[in-house]
C-alpha cells in the first residue's frame, strides 16, 4: 500500500470514529417544534424519537378536535424538519457536507 494510500485510509477510519461519535451525541440533542402560536409543542432527539408532546389546555377544544389534531401534526412535522436540519449541520461538520456511501442522507 502507498504512504498517500495509508494516509488517507488513516483519514477515512478518524471521519468514521468522529461520524459515530457525531450520531450518539445527537440522541441527546433536542430541538422543539411548534404550531399555533406555541400552544402545541413537540421535542424530538437527534434520532427523531418524539420525546415530549405538550398542548396548552387552550388548545384543547371537544368541539374541534380535528384543529388540535392539525396542530400537532404541523407541530411534529416542524420539530422533524428542525431535526433534519440539525444533523445536516452537525453531520457536515464532521464530512465537510460530502455524501458518504452507506450513511443515512444529510436532508
């Protein structure tokens, strides 16, 4: 094996120790999302594991049900969104924004 090939076998093996290391932090990484104004919220991990769901007791109305559940869709649908930001960002720290074959996509 070449010294450039050694070298940059040596790159590859620290990127992938950083990605992993990279991919347990986010499950400790939150973000929130919201709807309405921040009557309901959602806060999902890195992983996008929905961690918490909270409605303002305002949100909750018997007579319009189909309102709170479209709330808490676009809340979960923002939270989510959020997410996929965030470890875009977090991933491109350690790739340099490249697409490395057998990686979940950066969104």
């Amino acid at each position: 094996m070449s010294k450039n090939m050694g070298k940059m076998l040596k790159q590859v093996q620290k990127m992938q120790a950083n990605l992993a290391r990279v991919q347990e932090e986010l499950k400790e990484k939150t973000v929130e999302g919201t709807a309405g104004g921040g009557v309901v919220k959602v806060t999902v991990n890195g992983h996008q594991e929905v961690l918490a769901v909270k409605i303002a007791p305002e949100a909750v109305d018997p007579d319009d049900v189909e309102m709170l559940q479209d709330l808490i869709i676009a809340a979960v649908n923002d939270a989510f969104r959020k997410c996929q930001e965030m470890v875009s960002q977090e991933m491109g720290k350690v790739t340099g924004g490249l697409q490395i074959p057998g990686l979940p996509p950066m969104f």
